[in-house]
C-alpha cells in the first residue's frame, strides 16, 4: 500500500499526463490507451486454474474486487439477479477521474479482462467519485 503522499503524487503525474495527452491525440484515441492500461495491468494477475463456469466466474469476480481495493477503492458484489454489480465506496482514481472522466475506462478494463465478461462502467461523478460496473448475467 502507497502513503497518502506518494498516492497523491501518482494522482499529480496521471492528471498531468492525461492533461498533456489531451494536446497530442484524441478522445478516442486517449480512451484507447486507458483500456490497453487497463488491460496490462490485469495481465500481472496470476491465471486462475481450471475449474467449473460458475465456480471461475466467482473467483474472477472476487478478484476483481481484491484488485480495486488493492488500488484503494473500497469495493463489494452484488448480485440483483438480472446482472453483477460491482460497487465502490469510494474510487482510487478520484482526483484524476474528477478532470478526467474517461479514466475510468482504465478500470473497465482492467476488470473486464480479469472476470473474462464485458463490464460497463457506470461510476458516480457527481460529489465524490465512486466505482461502479455492471456484468449481464
């Protein structure tokens, strides 16, 4: 786990980067390179071994969890019957999702190529930012 400096330091240089990335290319093209991100950074996560659709869906959720609060995002499950929903209580992005929305899509990402199922993004801007992507069943 970061000090809260060195959190906050991360915090600076992203929002710089994607400041200076809003100069040099696209939206598109900045949301492209979140979600490769995104992507990367699931890679570093061990492969789960073999076992059956269900029982490997929980477990890529329940690391899908234990990767947002390894980032420092408080998070849970939440099964509503029709979808999954993963919630935050808070989002280990906040200060740079507040001038940059769209880096959310680094999360997205991320957790979609962890649980191995298209995840959308619904975070909540408004106030403090919180985590929040639903899985269809």
């Amino acid at each position: 786990m970061h000090s809260q400096t060195g959190s906050k330091a991360y915090d600076l240089l992203l929002n710089q980067l994607l400041h200076l990335l809003e100069s040099r290319i696209t939206q598109v093209e900045k949301g492209e390179l979140l979600r490769d991100v995104g992507l990367r950074l699931a890679d570093v996560r061990a492969p789960l071994p073999t076992v059956s659709r269900e029982a490997e869906l929980r477990k890529r959720l329940k690391n899908a969890v234990d990767v947002l609060q390894d980032l420092g995002g408080l998070a849970e499950l939440e099964d509503t019957g029709d979808e999954i929903v993963i919630r935050g209580f808070s989002c280990p992005l906040a200060s740079v999702v507040r001038e940059h929305p769209e880096a959310c899509q680094l999360a997205e990402a991320l957790l979609a190529e962890i649980i191995g199922a298209p995840v959308r993004e619904a975070c909540v801007r408004n106030g403090e930012p919180r985590c929040l992507f639903r899985l269809t069943k």
